[in-house]
C-alpha cells in the first residue's frame, strides 16, 4: 500500500480540488484541471490509478525552481507512469489555467465563479516538497489517486 494519496474531494465547472495524503496524514491541498472521459492535453487531470514517484533532473521546471528554492530543490516531483501523459510535476500555482495537467500545491482554496482555486500555493509547496522527497528517498515512490466523491 502506498504511503502518498490523492484523493479527490470536489469538482468545478473547469477544476478539481484535492486533498494530498502523506503517511494517512493531510499534508496539503492539491488543484487539477477537470476529469475527463477523453485526455486532452494540459488540460486533463491524472487518471486514477497508482503510478510512480520520482525526481527528475532535466525537465525545463527544474532549472526555474533549483534558483527559486535553492536550499531544498532536489529534482522536481514528477509523477511517472501515467498512460499517454509525461512530465506530470506536482508543482505551484493558484488557478487551473497553470495546471498544464500537472497538480497545483495549495494552502487552503476558494471557489469562484464556479471553480476552485488554491492559495498559498509557494507555502504548502516549500512544506510538502521536503516530505514527498523523503518517501521517494525511503523508497516509497508510488502515489494513489483516487476520486473520493
């Protein structure tokens, strides 16, 4: 059984909202773009499934954030494995327009004109990334993702 779960726990007109789990233990708010029957590139959240967790070195994100967070960056979270999508990086951001597919760390959220946003996203960042890059270091590099509605 995984140690790292996302589950999902509401949906907007354009959005979905997540809650991420780190040993059974809530550990931040996560944004994706809609579940979709058909994947539409950068605009599609992850299937649900289990995959992969590694760090990667050369993705163009790496060098934007080894200067953004220099004391703590250690390769970008990337979640493997998924049919028909690469380069899935949990990452910052508020909206679901910079999803770009991947998900988006979040603090606490707020919904909008239908959809959900999330904010503080650099702070619950700077938290969970030290976190995931244990479990990955330890070994347990799988991630669940799950709807939970």
């Amino acid at each position: 059984m995984s140690n790292i779960r996302i589950t999902r726990v509401a949906q907007g007109k354009n959005s979905t909202l997540s809650h991420l789990y780190i040993n059974r233990l809530f550990a931040c708010y996560l944004l994706e773009d809609s579940i979709r029957a058909e994947k539409v590139q950068g605009v599609t959240c992850i299937p649900e499934g289990e995959y992969g967790l590694s760090l990667n070195h050369g993705a163009g994100m790496n060098a934007r954030y080894g200067v953004k967070y220099p004391h703590m960056h250690r390769g970008m979270i990337e979640i493997t494995e998924i049919p028909n999508y690469q380069l899935v990086f949990i990452h910052i951001g508020n909206y679901h327009t910079q999803t770009a597919g991947c998900p988006l760390t979040g603090s606490y959220w707020q919904r909008l004109d239908g959809d959900y946003q999330v904010m503080h996203s650099a702070a619950a960042y700077r938290y969970v990334y030290p976190l995931l890059v244990e479990q990955i270091e330890k070994g347990n590099n799988r991630v669940v993702v799950e709807n939970g509605f």
